[in-house]
C-alpha cells in the first residue's frame, strides 16, 4: 500500500512537472514564434525574436550609449531619448515590430493606422500591468469607457490653437536636459499646423502608435 501511494505521488509530481515545463515553453518559444510568423505574413517586419529578453539587453545598451554622448542645443531628441526605436525604423521601416522580453510590440508611425488603432480602444485592448496601479494610471493604461472619458477630458488640450502657443517654450524647453517634459513638449511641437482639431493633434503629438499582444 506504501508503495502504492509513492508511485502515485511520484507520477502527479511528473505529470505537474510536465505541465509546467510545457507552460513555460509556451510563454517562451511557441507563442512568440507563432506571432512573429502571423507579423511577418501582414507584412511587419523586425528583428528575429530571442528567448526570454527579446531586444531588451540591446534597448538598454543603446540607452546608455545616447546617454553617455554630450547633449546638443538642438530639436533632434529621438536619437538620445529613443534610440532603439530610430535605429528599428531605420532598419525595418516605418510599420514594425520589436521583443519586450516574449512579448511583441508593434511601431506603427502611419498617422491613420495610429488614429485606427487609437479609435479602436475596445478591439486593441492595453496589457494590464499590476505595477501600474503602485505607480499611478492614466489615458496611457485605461481600456474601454474609461479611456474613453478621460480622453475626452484632455482633448481640448491638445487642441492646435493652443499647441501654438506652447511653440513659444520651444527653445528654452529644449535645453533642459533628461526631463520628460522635454519629450512630450518635443512630440507636441512636431505637430503641423495644416492640423485644424485635437483628434489629430493628439495623434500628431503621439508621434508613435506601440500595439502589445
């Protein structure tokens, strides 16, 4: 009988170790192997996804790397704030994707895809992320109703008529180094004036549309 109950503890230790290590293949290799090849055949391209990190260790390298040049008194922030991204463009154009660790983020810079995309808040739902809530949420981490109220809340903000005038900071906003006021002022700005609404304002401002699966 003792013998018995230690072959059948034996066998669910097996068949729980199984599960799980068929989980974590999963969560690892399958699933992102999968997206990359359903990507690939929409016509994204990017780089070629690497177990558990993705392109993590070379977003922080180049991170690190702009952060180490001396900065210049000039409008061209993306190569120091972002350059992992600029180097993605350059390389896979301006519809692709990259790995956050097993998951995939598409970097769409079309302003109608982005205003697609935006406008379908229920079909391109945000990942939910615990450590948002610890650290505060926003427009940026609401789904559904809710994005769409808060949304609405901001938009006059972003209206062209009073991004003109916030043009006057342009300079002096600038120089301030390692703010994130510099970028979202830097977005702002890239905003053209042929603009008439806060709809594509706020794309415009945007400048890039990041979808997560």
């Amino acid at each position: 009988m003792e013998f018995l109950f230690i072959l059948i503890a034996a066998v669910s230790a097996f068949v729980v170790l199984i599960i799980y290590t068929w989980k974590i293949l999963n969560w690892v290799w399958i699933t992102p192997k999968k997206i990359e090849k359903s990507l690939r055949e929409q016509g994204f391209s990017g780089n070629s996804y690497r177990p558990l990190f993705g392109d993590l260790k070379d977003s922080y390298k180049m991170i690190q790397e702009a952060k180490s040049n001396p900065i210049g008194v000039s409008n061209d922030i993306v190569p120091r704030v972002a350059p992992f991204f600029l180097d993605l463009v350059k390389k896979h154009g301006k519809s692709c994707f990259a790995w956050f660790g097993p998951n995939p983020v598409v970097l769409v810079l079309d302003s109608e895809l982005v205003k697609e995309v935006t406008i379908k808040n229920h079909q391109f739902q945000k990942i939910s992320n615990p450590l948002s809530k610890l650290a505060g949420q926003g427009l940026s981490s609401y789904n559904g109703d809710k994005w769409a109220k808060h949304r609405k809340l901001i938009a006059p903000a972003f209206h062209v008529e009073k991004l003109k005038v916030l043009s006057l900071l342009k300079f002096g906003a600038i120089a301030m180094p390692d703010s994130n006021a510099i970028v979202h002022l830097a977005m702002i700005l890239a905003i053209p004036e042929k603009n008439s609404g806060p709809v594509t304002a706020i794309y415009a401002a945007t400048g890039m549309c990041f979808v997560h699966f």
